[in-house]
C-alpha cells in the first residue's frame, strides 16, 4: 500500500517535505493567506491613492509594501495548496 493514504479512509498521512513554513498554522489555514491577500489590495488602493494625488514617494513605498505582500500572498497560497 502507499505510503500516502487517503483522508477519507482515515489513514495516516506521511510527513510532509521539510520547508521553512513546515508546521506553521498560516499554511494549513486558508485564512492566512486571505487575509494577507486582502491587505495587499488596500496597499495596492494605498499605492493608486497616493499616485494620483501627486505623493509620488508615498506611492511608491505602497507599491513595494504591495509587491513584497503579494509575493509571500502567493507563496503561502501554493503552500496551501500543495498540502490540501
């Protein structure tokens, strides 16, 4: 049999591969990347804001904060998704 069985039939999982997030309670949750997902939109609406106004270095700091949020968005996201 595999090592791997299903959760339906309540088996045991193996271990999962060691990452640096390994254990950590925002990659098996759902909601920790949601929530990272949405404030990186308020730093993006943060970033447009400034723009348009004419706070060209304010926007532009919001736009990195976005960027490097979305960025970790995305990689707890895939976490997620490779342990569901």
């Amino acid at each position: 049999m595999d090592a791997k069985k299903d959760r339906r039939a309540g088996g045991e999982l193996s271990p999962p591969a060691q990452t640096g997030l390994t254990g950590s309670g925002w990659v098996t949750s759902p909601w920790g990347w949601r929530i990272l997902a949405f404030f990186t939109l308020v730093a993006l609406g943060l970033c447009i804001t400034f723009f348009s106004d004419g706070h060209a270095a304010y926007g532009a700091a919001w736009a990195v904060i976005a960027l490097a949020w979305g960025t970790f968005t995305v990689i707890l996201w895939r976490h997620h998704l490779a342990r569901a």
